[in-house]
C-alpha cells in the first residue's frame, strides 16, 4: 500500500500536469507490452512493436523489468518537453543521479553489461539508451500520440469540473479506482508499502493514458512529489493516427477534414487553401461548417481571418496538433 500524507499547505498545492509526459508514457508503455492481461492496449499494438522495435524493447526492458522498481531518471521532473526532447531530458541526467538509480536497481535484480556501463556514464551505452528510446517510441508511442493526448487532456478537464464543483478533497477521492482519500492520507493499492509525506511541498497529478490499474510514484522525492495514476479512457483502445483521421473524414468528409487537420496552432483562410489545395471560395465555406459545429474559433487580424482549433476540435482530431509539442 502507498500512503501519502497531507498536512499545511498540502491540498492547495496540489497540482495537475499540463498534459501527457512522454516519458512516463514511455516507461509505462512497456510495462504494458510485458503484461497481456492489460487491457489498455490491443494485441494489435504490442504485435506491431515486437515486430518494429525488437531490439530497442529488448534493451529498454533490462531497465524497465515488467515488475519492481525501475530508475528514476527515465522519467525526467520537467513537464514540458515533446517526445524526441524526452530523449535528450532522460540523457541529461546528472552522472551521479543515474548512478544511484542503476545502484538501487542493481539491489533487486541482476543487471547486464550494458546497464553497468550506463552506470559509468560509458559514451557509448549512453548512445545506446538515446537511440533505444527513440526506435521504441517511433513504433511504440508516436502512431498514437494524438490518441494519447486526448484520453489525459480529457482526464484533466474532468478534474477540472470536479475541482470547481466540489473541491480538492472531492478530486482526490475521485482519481482512480483504487484511491482512497481519508482525509488527510490518500491511500491506494501499491506493490510494497510505502509512506511519502508532502511536508507542504504538495503533489503534481500525472494522468496517464499507460499507467494500467496501479497507480506510480518515484522512489526519490526530492522536489514536488509526484503521482502517476490511470487517465479514464474515453476513446477505444489505441489505432494509428492514420485509422483515426480516416474514421474522422467519414464522419465530417475528407475536405473538412483536412481543413480541421491543417488549421494546427493557427491558419488564415489564404494558409489553409494553399495547404488543402482546395479553392478560397471553398475554404470559406468549410471554415464556416466546422465553426458552426464549434470545432473552430475565427477571428479577424488585419486583412487576413484566422482560424484556431477549439477544445472540442483538438478532442475530435485526437488531442493536439502534432506529435512533438
């Protein structure tokens, strides 16, 4: 059981990260290609990364066993940062914090070469980890990143609403199945037993599309403690980007769809004929579709309209606007 304890200024502090991490999602990815019992991903998928990605897998998974304690640092504190950054992130991890967690990872299980050689900050093993970890997410994690995104941005809109409707304390006792809140200890089913008291530093909340049934949290906390837990999943299991945007165009038409596609983080009517091919005239009435089904926001700069996704047009394409943001 994992007990964390609330006490000061603890339920003010607590936070919700700003969207998906990839390197949690990394991690925990593995964790469910080893486990066939969880259900958050399809036969399908692991099939696909066993067959695009067997020796990046093969690797990663000397570090990510499928039970027990895996290295702190593979999962880097900063929020922000796309999934090729996460690479560079985990790579810049200080020698002597990589070499502590190769340690206490060494104390439950037999490590290889490779993995001792990380420990000693070896060039080349630290080659190695970055381009693991890029193969494994270009086949395991990119395909479905908008997927992804979508199911933890919805995660945090509903504790958004149950934040302003109830409170802190209602949000806590509403995580996951599994999650306790007995004020003022949120307790939850865990592997082995362990206490993490906030001491008024609060906790960040890491929805997690990846995280199946047990909720994570990192053996060392030394800043803002953190709690990954399982993101409700409100969108089927994982298909590639490509499956989504196709059952998308049979829903609203390719055309709009390509318009709603290609408008990103902000496009004018000019930018989206040029980009679509489809004529001015054309766009112009597309645009006007999908903003009356409020899929767009368009507003006036100069002489020029541009056009922006909504919440609920982000949701609809999968989550975002690209794969790295």
């Amino acid at each position: 059981m994992l007990r964390v304890h609330f006490d000061g200024d603890d339920l003010a502090r607590v936070r919700v990260a700003v969207g998906a991490v990839p390197a949690w999602e990394t991690v925990l990815s593995l964790h469910s290609l080893h486990h066939a019992e969880r259900g958050n991903v399809s036969r399908r998928w692991r099939r696909s990364v066993a067959a695009g990605a067997p020796r990046a897998t093969r690797l990663l998974s000397e570090l990510v066993p499928p039970r027990g304690y895996f290295p702190d640092f593979l999962t880097p504190a900063r929020q922000r940062y796309g999934l090729r950054e996460s690479v560079a992130e985990v790579l810049r991890t200080p020698p002597a914090a990589r070499r502590g967690d190769i340690e206490l990872l060494g104390a439950e299980r037999a490590v290889s070469p490779w993995v001792r050689a990380l420990s000693r900050g070896d060039d080349h093993a630290l080659d190695l980890l970055g381009r693991a970890l890029t193969s494994y997410q270009r086949v395991a994690i990119t395909p479905h990143w908008r997927h992804v995104r979508a199911a933890v941005e919805a995660e945090r809109e509903r504790l958004a609403t149950e934040l302003l409707d109830r409170g802190t304390e209602s949000l806590l006792g509403r995580l996951a199945p599994g999650i306790r809140w007995r004020a003022p200890v949120l307790e939850m089913d865990y592997p082995v037993r362990q206490e993490l008291h906030l001491g008024g530093r609060g906790l960040l909340l890491v929805p997690s599309y990846f995280c199946w049934r047990t909720a994570v949290t990192l053996l060392r906390q030394d800043g803002i403690p953190v709690l990954v837990y399982p993101a409700e999943r409100r969108g089927g299991a994982l298909a590639p980007d490509g499956d989504r945007r196709r059952e998308l165009a049979a829903l609203i038409g390719a055309t709009r769809t390509e318009v709603l596609t290609q408008v990103g983080s902000g496009a004018s009517s000019g930018e989206l004929a040029r980009r679509t091919g489809a004529l001015p005239s054309s766009v112009s009435q597309h645009t006007a579709v999908l903003r009356a089904a409020g899929l767009l926001f368009s507003e006036r700069r100069r002489n020029a309209v541009v056009h922006t996704l909504t919440p609920l047009g982000r949701r609809l394409l999968g989550g975002g606007d690209g794969p790295d943001r």
